[in-house]
C-alpha cells in the first residue's frame, strides 16, 4: 500500500505505507527465478543474488517472518525490486538520484520530504524526539513487524516507521560506491553516542557501500 504525499507547492508523489516485508520481497525473488537481468551497470554487475543473504552467504535468521521488514539486501536489490514493481527506489523528487550531500534538504528528497511532512518537522512524529513512539531499541529488543508501532506515524498520515526499526536504502549515492540509508535502526542506539539524532529525518548514514548487507538495513519504494 502506498500513500501520496503532496504540498501547495505541487510536490505530489507517492511512498510505500511501509518498509517492503519478507514476504513481499519474497514474491520478487520467486517471480525472477534467478534472473539477474535489467540491473544498473557497472555499477552492479557485482550482484548475482536478489536472495537475502549473510555475510557468509547464509539464509537470513527471520527468514519465516513475514511481517518483518527485509534486511540483508544490498542497494542493488532494492532498486531492482522497486524496478520490478513499476516504482522506483525514493531518489530525488521529479526523478533521478537525491544529492548525495544534501540529506536534509526536503526540496529534493523524496525520502525526507515524506519524513518530515515537507520539511515541517525533524521527526517523523514530530519536532521532539520521543523514545517511546517507534522502535528506536529502548522499548523493543529487536527489528519489530511494521506498523507494531501505531505512534511512529509521519511526517503524512498513513506512513508507519520511516523513523527506527531498519535504516532504508535511498537511490542517493556518492558515485565512488557509498550510498545513504535513512532513518536509523532498532539496533543503532547500540553503536552511537548522540542517541536521538540518528532518529532524525535528516540524518543519513552515507557511509554503506553498494554492495553491503544488514540485518537492519531495508527499503521502501517511492512512485513516480
């Protein structure tokens, strides 16, 4: 399901309700039966897997769940898998890749537009960091199913966890293999010192390479 999300100014496009799942990503891994095809190159002719996949090259440990949002994807998959839906990966409003280096700037990202209701708010719920409104790590041991959290909601009605839960890859990369993930992750608050900022709208992590795999690390699709 998807919501549009729109201002005075004409911006108007839409954005998943939230992160893709297991089991929908599921449906694309069946549907392409080990079809590698269609791919961004060069930069992806690394990739030949969309299966989710360890460091090791093992099954992901939530691999029943359905509910719970896809990790262990890198940034090729996404994009392929929003491709493949008739979407596209959030990138820039109007189209193409967000800047790189402006992450915060809610004119030209899809993602952080949608976040911050149109650069209204820093958080998705608002203008005050609140531990207890999504899965931010203090109130939930674990990567949770989407919508568990009916408080993280914004920064338009109708769009569940873009705040915690798992980072989400955006069609935003530097052209030298890093590319920004957005929103931080249940399990961020075990690695950083400034807790609430990686919570942010505009808070990236610009730092993931292309072809890097997380437990925590998912997507969501935008259109156009």
């Amino acid at each position: 399901m998807a919501v549009r999300v729109s201002n005075d100014a004409g911006v108007s496009f839409c954005i998943d309700s939230t992160e893709v799942t297991v089991s929908q990503y599921q449906v694309f891994v069946d549907a392409k039966k080990g079809d590698m095809s269609g791919q961004i190159t060069p930069d992806c002719d690394f990739n030949t897997t969309y299966e989710p996949r360890t460091e090791d090259g093992g099954a992901p440990p939530r691999s029943a769940q359905g509910d719970i949002p896809v990790g262990l994807v890198d940034w090729c998959d996404a994009y392929a898998y929003c491709k493949w839906a008739n979407k596209r990966l959030c990138g820039r409003i109007g189209g193409g890749p967000a800047p790189f280096a402006l992450p915060g700037d809610a004119t030209e990202s899809q993602w952080m537009f949608a976040c911050s209701a149109g650069g209204a708010h820093p958080y998705a719920y608002g203008a005050t960091f609140d531990t207890n409104a999504c899965n931010d790590g203090e109130t939930y041991s674990d990567i949770a199913p989407v919508k568990k959290f009916p408080k993280c909601t914004g920064g338009f009605p109708g769009l569940f966890d873009m705040s915690g839960n798992v980072e989400e890859w955006e069609d935003s990369c530097d052209g030298q293999g890093h590319c920004n993930t957005r929103g931080g992750s249940a399990w961020d608050e075990r690695y950083t010192k400034d807790h609430k900022e990686v919570f942010s709208c505009g808070v990236t992590f610009g730092d993931d390479w292309i072809d890097e795999r997380y437990e925590d690390v998912g997507f969501r699709c935008c259109s156009p």
